[in-house]
C-alpha cells in the first residue's frame, strides 16, 4: 500500500509540474464568421456568384457564468490558438489531479484502518 500511496504522490507532482510551465490560457473556441455589407453594388451581393466578406475569427466562451464573443484579429489568431490549447491542458490536468488525489484519499484512509 505504501509504493501505491507513493505513486500516486509522484503523479500528482508530474501533474503539477506541468501545470506550472503551461502559460498563458483562457477558454472557449474559435470559429469562422463570413460577413455580407450593406453595399448593394458590392461582390458580396452578386447575384450569380456572392463573395462574403472574410474570413473573421470569433472567440466564443464562458467565464463566470457569463456568455461571451470577441472577435480576434488575424495577427493574433496563433497566440489565441495556442492560450485556448494551453486552458484544455489545464482542464485536462486540473480532471486528473484530482482523480489522483481521491484515490489518494481512499488509499490513506484504508492505511489509517489497517
């Protein structure tokens, strides 16, 4: 039970050494937005072959249980890219942390009985 307790420790410190070096994050997702102007004379409203306007990245989440969309400029696409992969990291860390610490729990406890 004690090499089991001390594995489950080790992975527990694996997982918050790779949270520490994870940066920058925030949630949501992104998409692709095509747009149609008001300009009756312009490509968008051709009537044989439309062209929309695009495309536009829109970052859509939740946060503090409020709903929220923003769009993001083409410069900053691969930064956005790279905190929302950063935050799933996170939530995937955050999810097995705490599976190992509740089995942690069970283990101690059975160790405290025995």
């Amino acid at each position: 039970m004690k090499k089991q307790i001390r594995t489950l420790e080790k992975r527990i410190e694996t997982v918050k050494n790779k949270l520490v070096v994870l940066g920058d994050m925030r949630p949501g997702s992104l998409s692709k937005q095509y747009n149609v102007c008001g300009n009756p004379a312009c490509r968008c409203k051709a009537p044989d072959n439309p062209k929309k306007h695009g495309p536009y990245h829109q970052l859509s989440y939740t946060h503090k249980g409020r709903s929220k969309s923003e769009f993001v400029k083409k410069e900053d696409l691969a930064e956005v890219k790279k905190q929302i992969k950063n935050y799933q990291q996170f939530k995937k860390l955050t999810g097995e942390w705490v599976d190992l610490s509740i089995e942690l729990a069970k283990l101690r406890k059975l160790k405290k009985k025995g």
